[in-house]
DNA sequence: GATGAAAACTTACACCGCTAGTTTAAGAGC
DNA sequence: GCTCTTAAACTAGCGGTGTAAGTTTTCATC
C-alpha cells in the first residue's frame, strides 16, 4: 500500500495504543512491529511519526504523568497538597504499572513530567521551605509513589505454601496475593501518613514563622 | 571445541559477570551472546548452568540481595533496626542501579530476598506490632528504598539549562545531575528520618506496652 | 572397557529495532 | 491544470536477540 488517501497513523493513536499493550502484555511485549499491527500498518511505517521506539516511551510515559492533578498546590498548604499529588500520582501509575520502571528514571526530556516537577518544588518554596530541601521532599515523595507503583508488594509473592516452609515467619506469605489491594493500599497510606507526619515535624522545627510563605498561590 | 578437560562455566562466574555487564553497560545491554562472549565461550553454552535468562537474573538479583546486612533486627530496637536495614538495602541497590527494576518487582522465589522478607517482618512482629500492620511496614520501606535507588533522582534531570527556561522554578535544575551525590543523599536521608518518626509515633499511640515485644533475639 | 551424563560446540528459527529505497497521494505555487 | 515537494505508506534487508536441537568429546561410574 502506498500513501493512503486518508493517513492511517497519527501520534496521538500510536501513543494510545502502544500504552494498551504496554498495560495488557508488559513493557517487554511493545515490539514496533506488534504495535504496528495493532494499528493495521506495516512496523516501519510507525517512522514517519516517532524518530525512535524510545520516543514513542517517551510519549506514553507523559501521557501517564499528565493525568497527574498538579493544581492543589494552588489551593492547599503543604501538607495537604503532598498528600493529594501523591495520591494522584499513585493513581496514575498503578493504573500502568508496567510503563513506570520507564517513566521512574526522570523526567527527562517529557514536558508534563517537568511541569509537574516544577509544581511541586514551586510550591515547597512558597511554603517557606529553603530550595535545597524542597529539591530533598521532591525526590523522597517520588521515591516512595514510584517504590509504591513499581510492583505490588503483595504480588511480588508467590503463591506457592511450600516455598515458605523455611522462612519462620513468613507462612502466611501465599495468602499475599489474595490481599493485593488492601496490602498495597494500607502500606501505602501507612508510610504516606508517616512520612508528611515527619515533614511536619521538621517543618515546625526548622522553619521560623518568618520564613513560613505566603500560602498557596 | 567439544567438552574441555576442564569447565570452563559455572553459575557463580556467568553470575558475577553478568553482574559486571549489567552495571557496566545497563540490563538491556545484557545479551547471554555479549555475556558468553565476555567469558570465552559461545551463547547456548550458558544453557549447560541455567534454563533460562531470567534464571541468570535471578541469580544476579538474589546476589545483590544477599549482601544487604539484616543481622540488625536480632540486636537492634525495631526502629534502629529499620534505618539500619533500610541504610545497607539502599547501599547494595546503588551500588548496581541497573539491575533494581528487576529486582524491585518482590522476592519471587530467590531465596535471599525471601529471608530478607523474613527478617524484616518477623523483627516487627517481635516489637509488637500487628501481622497486618508489620506487612505494611515492610511494604512501605521497600517502596522507599527501592525507589531511591531506581534511578538517582539528580541524573534524572538533563544538563540543558534551555530545557528549564518554561518552567518558573527550574532554572536551577541543570545543576541537579553536578551535585547528584548530595541531592540523592540528602532526599534519602530526610525521607528516612521523616518515615521513621511517623512510624514511631504511630507505634507510641497504637501498640498498647502489654503488646510491646521481648526485644531484638 | 562400556555407558551415560556433562559441557562445550554448530546450526537454525522466529523475532527484534531500524535503515534504505520505492510508490503513490496530497498540497502548494505558478 | 501542471509541476514540484513532501508525506505516509510500503518492501527488503542488516545485524542482533533468546533459545531449541542436535553433535562431539571428555569424565565418572559401573
């Protein structure tokens, strides 16, 4: 087939969906040539619209992080507005699990990825909290949400009785698997909890009321 | 060259090289040809130790996983324990990055990771706290860890100070990847501190001292 | 000394990302 | 309406991938 009266392909189609097979099949199943055939196209034809297959990635990967809502660090003090982004930022990662082991090494080149790092170290800064130590919150809040999202805890056991045998305390191991969500969600919200409840703690120890911002926006 | 007078394979050298590629050159570069290749030997020879190549990563995981010290929580308070757990975790999983999205996915059958779950779960149920609760614990320390160690959060900001030029509050981020040590340690260090004083607190108002263990042992 | 397993090998298959060159349609300028 | 350029599909093919199959030789055991 030569060119088609109508293109076939456009960006946005292709990120769409090389993100429904990343979320059925693995990050390891996206083949140029599975994803093209998913889209009725020959593989190489998806090279008319991506330089690269890691350019498609890239794309899927900031598909996912603009979905995250950034916006409450304009309505909320801090506390609140960590504890709603990071919530949101998990909810869009656990959504595709299997694209965050990629969108988990930076922002990169990804323009929401970086709008949204700007969001937060903004508003840690207006909060009153010196750069240094907004850039050290960022980074601890991304690696918990992304540590959370990279796999579940509970499915990284297998369900298998024997293979505790040896392990003391672990014999109630297989029954993991059947409690995903209230595993993966109580650990969640557990270290969540503790950890703003530690930033509190060093906020109300470390920042003078002078320095203490001008609120949200 | 048919079968040598002496072998010239086993597990624990196609382990340490593949570890060695791995963090030389990233997971994706591990190819069991360039492996076979790196140890004077044809691909498919690698099949005589291993079934398979995720067999060989496994074993490359389960190899990192055992140098992380969990002797702590036979010695220590369960706070102490934790920090000094999570301290040699982050230490073995920085020291090869490359292979942590593997071994981040849970302890699978590798039966270093499994003692490892064992360790940590069974300190903290001998400090009192709840099973459900003692999962949750170790679920949230694993998302933080392994997160941090995922990718430097500094490397994952690119040296292009026009990059930031859009964005209000990065116009400083092109020097993150120049302090990549301190950054990553800084937001690790107060990540910690944060989680463990949360968690302290929490453990201050919830387990009653009837429920408080016999100590490390 | 015969037997069978072990450990290397070669060959081959189906798939991978991607490049090069081809064909035809769409759109712009005269 | 003709011409020119660009776009978007195609086919063919390169070098690389994991691994299955079968071969050859050596070592250990009976």
């Amino acid at each position: 087939m030569p060119r088609p009266r109508q293109a076939l392909l456009n960006r946005d189609r292709i990120v769409e969906t090389a993100l429904a097979l990343i979320d059925a099949d693995g990050l390891g199943a996206l083949s140029t040539r599975r994803l093209a055939a998913a889209l009725n196209v020959q593989g190489p034809s998806l090279y008319n619209h991506f330089a690269t297959k890691d350019e498609i990635l890239d794309a899927v990967a900031d598909s996912v992080t603009a979905s995250v809502d950034v916006t409450v660090f304009d309505r909320c003090d801090w506390v609140e507005a960590l504890r709603r982004w990071a919530r949101s930022y998990r909810e869009a990662l656990t959504v595709h699990p299997n694209i965050v082991p990629y969108l988990a090494q930076g922002p990169g080149r990804r323009p929401a990825a970086l709008a949204m790092a700007d969001a937060v170290y903004g508003g840690l800064v207006r909060a009153g909290w010196p750069p240094a130590r907004a850039t050290h919150i960022g980074a601890a809040m991304r690696y918990f949400v992304a540590g959370s999202a990279l796999g579940s805890f509970a499915r990284g056991f297998v369900e298998d009785p024997e293979l505790y045998a040896a392990h003391p305390h672990l014999n109630q191991a297989h029954r993991l698997r059947g409690h995903q969500r209230s595993v993966d969600e109580g650990a969640f919200t557990l270290g969540l909890d503790a950890l703003l409840h530690g930033l509190a703690a060093e906020y109300a120890r470390t920042v003078t009321p002078l320095e203490r911002g001008t609120g949200p926006g």
